[in-house]
C-alpha cells in the first residue's frame, strides 16, 4: 500500500470512531427532556433545610442568588413551586421568573395603564432537589417560544413565527443565500450565442 493510502485510511477510522463517539450522546429524537427541548443544567449548591424552606415560601435564597449572579444570567424576581403537566405541584421542584429587558418603543397605554406587550415574567429556571443537592436548570428559549410565541407574534404557527419572527434576520440571510444560488445556477446555465438553424 501507498504511504497516502495508509494516512487515508487512518484519518477515516479515527473520525468514524469520532463521529460514533460524538452521536452516542445525542438525545434520541422526540425526547422531551434533552437539553435542546427541555433545559441544560447550570450548577449545583447544598441544599439545606433553611434554602428549601426559603423556596417553599416563595423566597430566592441569598446564597442562591449570590449564585446565579456569578454565572452572568438574570436575577429571579419571584420563585415557586413548579407545576407537572396535569397542574399538580411537584415536590422538590421549584421554578424561578424572570422580567426580560426587553426595550419597547412607544408603548401604547391602556385604560388600566399597562401597556400590553411590555415584558411580563417568564420561566427562567427549574430548581430540583436530588438528595442534599440543588440543581439549577435554565430553560431552553422552545419553552419560550411554546408559551409566549402566539401572544407576542399573533401568529397561530409554531413554526412560522419562529422563523418569521423571533429569527427574522436569520430567514432573511437564507433566502438571500439561496435567492443568490439560485440566480448564480440560471446564469450558469443560460446558453449564450445563437441556436443553430
């Protein structure tokens, strides 16, 4: 065999075991608790009782939040307990909200003096107690999109208002890519000079 037969046959044996390694830890599909539909874990603290009695009443920890401001995300204004999917509350589990700074220009006022887009809480993070520990969760922004996109964007599609709306600027970049592809093959393509007759 040839040295460059060799290398080649090398190279494609390490990244097959690269491209096995790396699809093992991907979530099987439609799992409704992998990082990218659910939430990716930020740290852990001790939980002792005064931090869950904290919780339990309502109350944001001070050693938690000392926390959460070291990771450079957004302070909670308000936590409680979170709720399963029939509505129940869940023990041991608790979700923090958020205000988002969101800039609105003229906002329009109403007759109860609140303007009706302006930025109202959200969930932020998920707090679950597993044995003596804490662990913090941030949501991931699909939560976002499933509970506030229909309110925000007025559009009855999922799917729409996410690409419409929320990655406006992306879609836009996209078409222009493809718009640009799509005139660059036409031109290619174009037969230039006379027919023959």
């Amino acid at each position: 065999m040839k040295p460059i037969s060799v290398i080649a046959l090398i190279s494609v044996l390490i990244l097959g075991g690269l491209f096995i390694y790396v699809a093992e830890d991907i979530p099987a599909f439609g799992d409704p608790n992998s990082a990218p539909n659910r939430y990716v874990k930020l740290f852990s603290i001790d939980a002792d009782e005064e931090i869950v009695g904290n919780l339990n009443q309502g109350v944001i920890p001070p050693g938690l939040m000392d926390k959460i401001e070291e990771t450079g995300l957004p302070l909670p204004t308000k936590v409680e307990k979170a709720r399963g999917l029939e509505g129940e509350w869940v023990e041991g589990e608790w979700e923090a909200f958020i205000i988002p700074e969101e800039k609105y220009y003229a906002l329009p006022t109403t007759q109860f003096g609140t303007a009706p887009d302006a930025p109202k809480e959200q969930r932020y993070y998920l707090i679950k107690k597993e044995g003596d520990t804490l662990d913090v969760y941030r949501y991931a922004p699909i939560i976002r999109y499933m509970e506030e996109g229909e309110h925000e964007t007025e559009v009855p599609n999922m799917v729409t208002y996410i690409l419409a709306d929320y990655r406006g600027y992306d879609t836009l970049g996209e078409t222009t890519v493809i718009f640009t592809a799509g005139v660059s093959v036409i031109l290619l393509l174009r037969r230039r000079g006379k027919m023959p007759k």
